[in-house]
C-alpha cells in the first residue's frame, strides 16, 4: 500500500465519508475505483490529483505529502520561521537625512527578531559596525538602555547612532567620529528628540528576490 493510499483513506475517513460517498463525489460509478485506490492496486493519475483533493477538501499538495516538513539532515538548523516587515525609507548613517514613511517594499526576516520595520543605512558614520547599504531591522520602543544603537527622529530628520543620556542632556554618538562628531541636545532641543526604536539587528543588502511590494502596489522597474 503506498504513502498516497493511506493519505486518501486517512483523508476520507476523517471526513466520515464512505467510498460510496467519494466515488460519488468523483463522479465513478461504483466504489471499486475508490476501493483499489486505498489497497494501492491502481494508481491515481496525475490528470485526477486535483479532483481527488477538491472531493477531500484538501490541497493537491496535502494529498501527496509534500506540505510536511522535511527532515533536517544532521549537521544542519532547520530554517528560521519568517515574517514579512516594511522597509520604510532609509535612515542615516552621517548628515541626517529626512526619513521616508512610504513604504518601499516588504523584506523576509526571522520572526525571532521581533523587529517591526527595516531602514537602509546610508553613509559610513557607524563603519564598521554598520556599513553604507546595510539593511538595519527596528524594534518599536520609546526607550532604549544607554549605549544602545537607536534610530533617533531629530525634528522631521531620522538617524541611527548610540544613544547615551547625561543628565538633562542627550548625546548621539557615533562610531566613526571622523565622519560624525558627537551630536549633543539639551534644553529645548530635547523636545525635537524623538526615540523612534532600537536596532534588533543588521545584515548586508537583502536579495531582490525576498522584497516584495506594498499590498495593491506595482512592482517597480
């Protein structure tokens, strides 16, 4: 008896279907076909897959056994389980630049992560911690600890950079201060300081092929 013989009765079973009952549903005469089906005495043609799992309510690729996970071989992590997140703009990475809230496209990344939106750095403040390209994955939060990498909102301009708290005042500090000085805040100025979140990770430039576009957008070419 083959692997699909047993799904097909499984499947049928579990409906509370007699063979009667699916042999109708199948359009055959008689419960014979249905029966020499589940002995594995006669095999399905491919041309009958998808009506097979139209009368089960279930997929073709269910009724074939290709939607169970497969063995990871030894030596080897199974696949992170992933989660669509937006890519809304770019953010910073020296002169602030305006952050873009349109969303760009949507980019695959580990739910484990916890991140909820993505920028693309610009610029070689934080070389090498964060490189020209990189794309950095934001975690929501007003707050971060001291020294965290942030993505700070500075009135209607965005950058990402240390962020430590002195006092009554603020410091953004970056990693290559050759490029970018320490950017101090104090008194009134805080009231432009906005935390907009907390870098949860980073990684270089993401494959065409995992960006996907705004829901009701086109492709862009």
């Amino acid at each position: 008896m083959s692997d699909l013989s047993t799904r097909v009765r499984l499947r049928r079973e579990q409906l509370g279907l007699s063979q009667e009952e699916l042999a109708r549903r199948m359009g055959y005469r008689s419960r014979s076909s249905i029966t020499k089906l589940e002995k594995g005495i006669n095999d399905l043609p491919q041309s009958k897959v998808e009506e097979l799992a139209q009368a089960l309510e279930t997929t073709p690729a269910a009724l074939l056994g290709l939607d169970a996970p497969c063995a990871c071989p030894p030596g080897f992590e199974p696949l992170p389980t992933m989660v669509q997140v937006p890519l809304i703009g770019s953010i910073a990475c020296g002169t602030p630049i305006t952050a873009e809230q349109n969303i760009e496209c949507y980019i695959g990344v580990p739910a484990a992560w916890h991140a909820d939106f993505a920028l693309t750095c610009h610029g070689d403040s934080m070389s090498p911690t964060i490189c020209n390209g990189d794309i950095v994955c934001i975690r929501c939060q007003p707050e971060v600890e001291q020294g965290e990498i942030a993505a700070v909102r500075v009135g209607e301009e965005a950058t990402l950079k240390h962020f430590h708290r002195q006092g009554d005042a603020v410091m953004l500090l970056a990693d290559n201060a050759a490029v970018c000085p320490p950017m101090f805040y104090a008194g009134e100025q805080l009231s432009e300081l906005h935390i907009e979140g907390m870098r949860c990770t980073w990684g270089s430039r993401v494959h065409p092929a995992r960006l996907l576009p705004p829901p009701g957008s086109a492709r862009r070419r």
